[in-house]
C-alpha cells in the first residue's frame, strides 16, 4: 500500500493500527493523519523503537491491510 492510498483509508485504518498497536492515543491517529513517516515518529515515541525497526513495523502493517 502506498502513502497516497493510506492517506484516502486512513479513517477506515485507524482502528486497525489503534489494534495493532495498543499504546497509541486517538489523538496520536489524529497526529499521523494516514502519513507514514509520522506514524514512524509516532511508533518511536510510545515504543522506543529504533526508526528502522519503525520503519519494519509500519510496511508489515500496511502489507497486513492493503
């Protein structure tokens, strides 16, 4: 799935990605707004992931629900 088709479903995805990754608030869905490199931020900040193994975690996701 690519930015610009996360970006059209991303009201429909947010309660897939609330889901997968419990620690995330409405407002940080709000926050990313369907952008990847934000959800990247996102997911570092709650999890303390590295950006690479942000990066790892948002393409499997995206591939899970495209």
């Amino acid at each position: 799935m690519n930015d610009d088709i996360l970006k059209g479903k991303w009201h429909q995805l947010k309660g897939q990605a609330k889901e997968t990754w419990g620690e995330l608030t409405d407002d940080d869905l709000d926050k990313v707004d369907g952008q990847s490199e934000r959800l990247v931020g996102v997911l570092q900040e709650r999890y303390g992931k590295s950006v690479e193994e942000a990066k790892q975690a948002v393409e499997r996701w995206k591939e899970k629900v495209a």
